[in-house]
C-alpha cells in the first residue's frame, strides 16, 4: 500500500498539523532503512556521522531557506515554545532588576509574559485585551523600556488567528515566537535577536524546537542556570548537548528541502499562503454578515483564520457537515468559539477551495 492510495481528509488542525505529502512519503520510504545506512533513522547514533549529515543538513537548508546572516545561528531543543517561554528570561534577564518588554497580542503572549517574573521584571509593552485580542499593535502604541533586555512578541497568535504585517522597532533584541508562522514568508533574520517555533505547526512534528540565535547573546546568558537551560551550551554542544530529538530534526530537514525544491522557497510559498487565506476571507467579507472574522483586516493571518457565525448553535452543523465533505478539525479554540482553519505551509490549495466552496454553500443554505 503506498500513501497515495490512502485517503486522507484536509486536515485543519491548529498543530500538530498537516505535513506535506511528499515528505510523509520520504519517511515512509526511509523508515526502515535510510539510504546508504541500512538502519532507520530511529536507530542510529546522535553522535554516528550518519546522523551528522542530517543535522548539519537541516541547519543548512533552515540557514538557506532564511537567508541567515554569518551573525546567526541554528539551535535544535526539545521541551516544545513552552519551554523557551521560560528560558528566555532565565537566560536573559541575568539579575532580578532587569527588565524585558512583552507585546502582547494574544493568548500566546500572555502565557509567554507570565513567566518573566521569576527572572526580572516584566512590562507589558501592549497588550490588545481591551479590544479581544483582534489586532497587532502600531508603533506608536508601544511602551518601551528604554535598556529593556530583549522585547517579545508573537508574530502569529495562533488562537486568535492575529499576525504582525511588519516587525515593530523594538530598540532591544526583538525575541519573536514563530510557532506558528515559521517558514510562511521571507523575513530579515538580521532584524531579529532570536526566533524560535515548535516544527509541530509549520516546519516538521512534535518534539523539536526550531530556534535561530543571534551568536552575540548567547554571551549574555546567564551562567547559573542548570546545563540544559543554558543557550550557550546547547550551542557550544552543537545542538547535541545531549540526545536531541533525531527523527523530529530529521523531518524538519526533509519540510525545509520540500520548501526549496518543490514550493519555490519562501517567496514561493508565501504568495501560496496569500491565495489561500485570500479564498477563505474573502467568503467571510462577502457573506453579508454570515460569517464575522475575528481579526481586523490588517491583522489578518495567513495561517489561522478564525470567525464565527451569527449563531453559535450552527457551529457543530458547520462542523459536522464539513467532516462528512472530508475537512477536519475545524473547531475554534475553546477560548473564542466558533471555527478555526488552520492553513499553514503544508495546506494544499485544493483544501482550501474545498473549505471555501462549502462555507459559500453553508452560509446560502443557512443565511
Ligand atoms: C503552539 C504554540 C505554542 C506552544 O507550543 P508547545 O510546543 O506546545 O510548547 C507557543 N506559541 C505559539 C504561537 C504556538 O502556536
């Protein structure tokens, strides 16, 4: 039985989430024996030269597909964006009277803020609460500190479907989380201290975290901290500290090759990103009120787009007719409600028509 003779339903889910075919395939291929190794990737050495090549391979296709100025460099950890949440400001905030901005425009954000205070102080740059977290903030909105360590922000709120369009100045080392927006368009790496993204939403699966680190601040991290929640160890060990997690490193190297051989880069994808979640918001915006995004239209994602119907008690219809058509876990957060489509890099366009021709469906049967 090969994949393509498999049925698959467009997966909608916010993450894990859905993995290009043709990668699956790689690994169905290779799972038992790698090329040229004769053992799976499962089953060999962190430390063989075998697995040398696939680590040094995805950081050079990651560094590639980037851009990544000579200033930057690749680090693979494990303990998802939740632990980088906390070691950021364990690394960073190196005394208690230190400060780090938060811009909060978001759930993620919020979690993210929460845990500075262990470290240092925190100030919440901007936070969009007020208006239900349904935009990114201006410039002139935000309350900067002036030698503040770092400033945070999430580039996509993957729950309330909220994306930046441009990078704010933050005068301190922009930390940005990408989980859920990594490798979904060109960006200027120089312009960042440091990214990382869980690979479950855009570059791979569950256990490896894709951080990318301007070298300079790892010579700020805090040097009391316990071996494996020291940055620069990690990058003194080369991103084998310890065992990193080999499969997941292994997958993320073969979504960056299907990005550059088959997606036509990060400019390519990006423009496939733009017509997809043009499909979909364009049937809210033509609804006649059917359908009500959550975001402003500036602040729209590419990746998350959530809206709700005038009627809550429609959502399980929506949601059951769509998984009976083939389209699966569609459901809001249970923060906000209503739906979610989560349409990230490895959505393929003709999921997104499909969705798109059923809500028009949906919204004139029902309106
Ligand atoms: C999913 C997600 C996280 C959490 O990632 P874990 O790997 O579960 O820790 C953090 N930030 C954003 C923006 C996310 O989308």
């Amino acid at each position: 039985m090969t994949a393509t003779s498999v049925s698959r339903v467009y997966n909608f889910s916010a993450g894990p989430a859905t993995l290009p075919l043709p990668v699956l395939q790689q690994i169905q291929d290779e799972i038992i024996s790698l090329p040229g190794v004769g053992a799976s990737v499962l089953e060999i050495s962190h430390r063989s030269k075998d697995f040398d090549v696939i680590l040094e391979d995805a950081q050079t296709r990651i560094a590639d597909l980037l851009g990544m100025p000579e200033t930057h460099e690749v680090l693979f950890l494990q303990g998802g964006s939740a632990l980088q949440n906390a070691m950021m400001p364990m690394n960073f905030l190196t005394d208690k009277s230190q400060t780090a901005d938060y811009i909060v425009s978001g759930a993620w954000g919020k979690k993210s803020a929460a845990e500075v205070h262990r470290f240092g102080n925190l100030n919440v740059a901007w936070d969009g609460k007020d208006s239900g977290y349904n935009c990114a903030p201006q410039q002139q909105d935000l309350q900067l500190t002036p030698g503040a360590a770092y400033c945070h922000m999430t580039s996509n709120e993957t729950i309330q479907g909220v994306q930046f369009s441009e990078l704010p100045d933050a005068g301190s080392p922009l930390v940005v989380d990408k989980s859920s927006d990594m490798f979904a368009e060109p960006i200027d790496v120089a312009k960042y201290g440091m990214i990382y993204a869980c690979a479950q939403k855009n570059c791979g699966v569950a256990g490896v975290t894709v951080i990318v680190m301007e070298k300079s601040l790892l010579e700020r991290c805090n040097d009391r901290l316990p071996s494996y929640l020291d940055y620069s160890k990690h990058s003194k060990g080369g991103s084998r500290f310890n065992t990193p997690p080999t499969f997941a490193i292994y997958v993320t190297g073969l979504v960056c090759k299907w990005l550059q051989n088959e997606m036509g880069g990060l400019t390519g994808i990006a423009k496939h990103n733009e017509e997809k979640a043009k499909l979909l918001y364009d049937v809210i915006d033509q609804s006649n009120g059917f359908y009500a995004g959550h975001a402003e239209k500036d602040s729209r994602s590419t990746m998350n787009v959530v809206f709700k119907m005038a009627d809550s008690a429609t959502d399980d219809r929506f949601l059951e007719e769509a998984t009976q058509n083939g389209m699966t876990t569609l459901k809001g957060h249970r923060s906000l409600g209503g739906i979610r489509a989560s349409i990230y890099n490895a959505m393929p366009l003709e999921g997104v028509e499909a969705l798109s021709n059923f809500m028009k469906d949906f919204a004139s049967k029902n309106g």
